[in-house]
C-alpha cells in the first residue's frame, strides 16, 4: 500500500470554488510543499481561461510549493507532473501500454484525455507555484464543446473499469510527484525529458500546433532542453512554446 510522502501536508475539502484559489489563499500560512483536494471544484479555470469544473468523483487537486528553482525553469515541472500522473496511473492498476503523454500537460488513456496540468505562479516574486491537476476518475465530460479534432476524454471508471476514489489516488499521486521531483533535483531535466519522450503519443508522426497565430503541420521529433516542441517542417526545425496539439491535419 503507497504511504503518504514525507515533506508534504494535505488538506481535503468536500466543495470548494477552486483549488488553485485555494492555494493563493495560503500562500502566507503556508510553509512547505501542500497538497489541496477538492471532491466538488465550482469555478475551476483551465488553460487558456477555460472553465473546469469538475463533479463528485473526479479528482480536482492543486500543489502548493515555494519556486525554489529559476522562473525559467517553472514550466519543466509539467513533464515531472506529467510523468507523475502516468506512475500514479500504473499504481492505481492501470496498464501501462494504454497511457500516453501529450505535449504539453495531458495524460492520456487510450488515445483520450483522462487528466490535464495547469501550472501557474504565485506570489510576491513569484515566490510559488501551483501545480492544477484534473483527473477523470469516474466520469468523463462532455464532448459537445470538442473540436472535432481534439483527442475525446476518457475517465478510469468507464475506460480502464477501475473504481479508484480521490484520496487514495491524492496519495499515489503525490508519492509518484515527490519521486520524480527527486529526479528532477537530483538528474536534471535531461533525464525527466528523456523518460517523458518513451511515453510521449505521436512522436515521429504528423501533427498540428496551433498557436494564437497559426495552424503549423509537422512530424513531432523532440522536445528539446527547454521544453519547446519541435516539428520537423518543409521549413525546417520549428521549435514551439505554446500551442494547442491536434494529432494529423486540422
């Protein structure tokens, strides 16, 4: 049985508006690492402002951590808490030949999306950072608001045929986040990066980043060293920071 990690304190709420919220409210009283889990999230934000609401059965949780590493830096703890996600998956009994990594904050089960990461600063500085995490344990959303591109979403429940509640997920998640934060501290982002690239869904294939600008279509060859996406175009090498990830042509 995974027992909770040394270090870091937890807090569990029944509803609350969100998580993230939550972790900004604490900044000040809050010394080390804390994990919030929320069973109801009312006004959750997802990327791009996006709502994220999640219901009772879902996992809606947030870690709150001082940065102690470089602002630049920050983003790379998206591939710790991706790969983080992926062990959690496999501890809760999920095989490992159906989980998949999407460049760049998704899980994915069988080819659909069954967790997502949100990362975004936090305080004076900024002094923290809290690390959004959603997962469909029991019920996957909707897929009327999807472009018809998009990857659908999946849930444990209904895809994997695993009854697994949010605490004893927040346990395997945060024991498999403090391991892979070691790695992190101890090897680099190299090592993170290449265990991130042998789960990584589509890599050496044709895929669509679209940015705020553009639709760019390319093969997926790497991530490099700062986390960037890079597609190999008629063009060239195009590395991308942010994009939304579309699998074949748009």
């Amino acid at each position: 049985m995974t027992s909770w990690p040394d270090g870091y304190d937890r807090v569990i709420y029944d509803s609350i508006d969100s998580t993230n919220s939550e972790a900004r409210r604490r900044l000040q009283t809050t010394a080390g690492p804390l994990w919030i889990l929320a069973h109801e999230q009312t006004a959750g934000i997802g990327r791009r402002g996006r709502a994220w609401s999640t219901n009772f059965g879902n996992f809606a949780g947030t870690l709150l951590q001082p940065l102690n590493i470089p602002l630049e830096q920050a983003a790379l703890l998206s591939f710790v808490t991706s790969l983080a996600l992926r062990d959690a998956f496999i501890d809760v009994g999920v095989a490992e030949k159906d989980l998949g990594l999407k460049w760049p904050n998704d899980v994915l089960l069988k080819g659909g999306k069954i967790a997502g990461i949100l990362l975004e600063t936090a305080g004076t500085g900024p002094s923290h950072l809290c690390i959004g995490i959603g997962v469909n344990l029991a019920h996957a959303p909707s897929t009327t608001a999807l472009e018809l591109t998009a990857v659908p979403p999946k849930s444990l429940a209904g895809d994997a045929n695993l009854e697994v509640i949010a605490e004893v997920f927040l346990t395997a998640l945060a024991t498999a986040y403090a391991n892979r934060e070691r790695q992190f501290k101890e090897g680099g982002f190299d090592t993170i990066r290449r265990d991130w690239l042998k789960n990584a869904t589509r890599l050496g294939e044709v895929i669509t980043a679209r940015t705020l600008k553009e639709d760019i279509q390319g093969v997926f060859d790497t991530v490099d060293e700062t986390g960037a996406l890079v597609l190999q175009t008629p063009n060239g090498p195009r590395p991308i920071t942010a994009a939304e990830i579309f699998f074949g042509e748009c």
